[in-house]
C-alpha cells in the first residue's frame, strides 16, 4: 500500500532508499494500520533496519564513516486526492521524528517526477523542516534530468533498472521482501458494493496464506475458489466484518 524499499548503495557508500508516495494507497494503509502504528513502524526501521545496514557496510569496508542516506521520493502518480490532512499529518509528524532523534541521518534527497500542483505542498512541508535540510533536498521532474542525476550519485549496477540502472527493479525486489519461508507478497484493496474479487497466482506445488483486514461495519462473505474450476472451493463462506472501534488508532479488524 506504500512501497519503499531499500536497494544498495550510493556511490559515497550511503545506503539509497527509494519511496514511492505516488502510489500511497491511504484507504489500504486505513484498513490494514494506524496512524499509531505507521509512527511505530518508522521509528523501529530508523532505529533497526536502517541502522543494521549502516554497521553492516562500515564492517565489509572499515573507511565507511558517513552514516546518512541517500534518499528518492518519487511522486509519479501522485493526485492531489492523496494529499489528505491525514497524509500530511503523517508526512509532519515523521519529520518531526527525524529532526529531533535522527538528525543529520540525510545525505541527499532527489524529488523526482513531481507534479505542478506539488509545488504549493512542497512549500508547506518545506516549513516543518530545518533549512540545513531542506538545501539537501532536490527536486527534478524530468525523466532524463532525474535519471542523469541518480547516475552521478549512485553506480549504474547499484541502481534499480525502473530508474535508469541495470539491478534489479523495484518491484521484484519489493516483491522478494517476504517473511522467511515466504516466496512472495501480495497486497490488493478491494472495494466491495455488491460483490468484489481479487485473483492472485499460485506456483504449481505452492500454497496461499490469505489475511483480510477490514474497517467496513458491513458484513461481507469471503470464499476462496479455483479461478480455473470455480467448483474447486477451497474456503467457503468466512464473515468478515470490523467489530473495534472507528476512532484514528483503533485497529482494524482482520481475518
């Protein structure tokens, strides 16, 4: 529902992050977590993941001592519906995280290929962040500029081939990030009104593990069946139905 990733390394040895709000799906962050739970979420990859990756490369190349990030927020796809009070108070509540726990953790930002009516947005986030910071922040919208610019940064093998590189895309690799065991994810919204679906591949020899999570007060029936020979049933007729809370951090319920 909001893809980000981390993919190797910069040039300058810093890891490089890639987000992609463009595509942020905030009904499916809604259903599946909380506000509460996305802060959480942030803090523990700041203080765990992002930090392991750091140590990690300082022990494989001993002169490594610049522990920050290089960092791409793509906005391709980003529609002025996404940028919602909520979505911003995320987007000024992590920040404010970050300016006072981790700062200085920011070696570059590329802003890449943003929209015109970004530039209002762009102008009110800018104010939650220290000006130290915000000069490390770039904005380009071409795709060539933008490509050219990561290249200078980061080696073409070290770059995802979705931005100009020759390693591998973001979304195999995003697909990859799976529990152990796990080959790999699949996350879907769907609406349902009367009647919904959702088809999803399954290896020769594999199996499928299905977790919904809901908001929706009204009951839905699920049922899980072989789109090849819908007589093969292989989950009939699961209630699914939200009985929490509906404030902000009251969890969904899931299935």
């Amino acid at each position: 529902q909001y893809p980000q990733l981390y993919h190797s390394h910069a040039k300058n040895g810093c890891p490089v992050f890639i987000s992609k709000p463009g595509v942020l799906n905030v009904d499916g962050m809604e259903c599946i977590t909380t506000l509460d739970g996305i802060l959480k979420f942030h803090w523990h990859v700041m203080m765990h993941d992002y930090k392991k990756r750091l140590l990690d490369h300082k022990e494989a190349h001993p002169d490594f001592s610049n522990f920050q990030c290089v960092c791409v927020i793509d906005l391709e796809h980003l529609s002025t519906s996404q940028l919602s009070q909520r979505a911003l108070s995320i987007v000024k509540t992590q920040t404010a995280i970050d300016s006072v726990c981790f700062p200085e953790t920011m070696n570059k930002t590329l802003v890449i290929n943003a929209p015109r009516f970004f530039s209002l947005t762009w102008n009110i986030i800018k104010g939650w962040i220290d000006p130290r910071t915000a000069g490390k922040i770039e904005l380009i919208s071409g795709r060539k500029t933008w490509e050219a610019r990561l290249r200078e940064l980061v080696d073409e093998d070290q770059l995802p081939s979705d931005y100009g590189g020759k390693g591998m895309a973001t979304t195999d690799t995003l697909a990859k990030e799976a529990p152990e065991g796990v080959m790999k994810q699949h996350h879907e919204l769907v609406h349902v009104r009367s009647s919904g679906h959702s088809t999803v591949d399954v290896p020769e020899g594999g199996s499928l593990e299905v977790t919904v999570y809901t908001r929706a007060t009204t009951e839905v029936i699920i049922s899980i069946v072989d789109e090849n020979s819908k007589s093969t049933v292989f989950v009939t007729g699961v209630s699914v139905k939200h009985t929490g809370g509906t404030g902000g951090n009251d969890k969904p319920t899931s299935v």
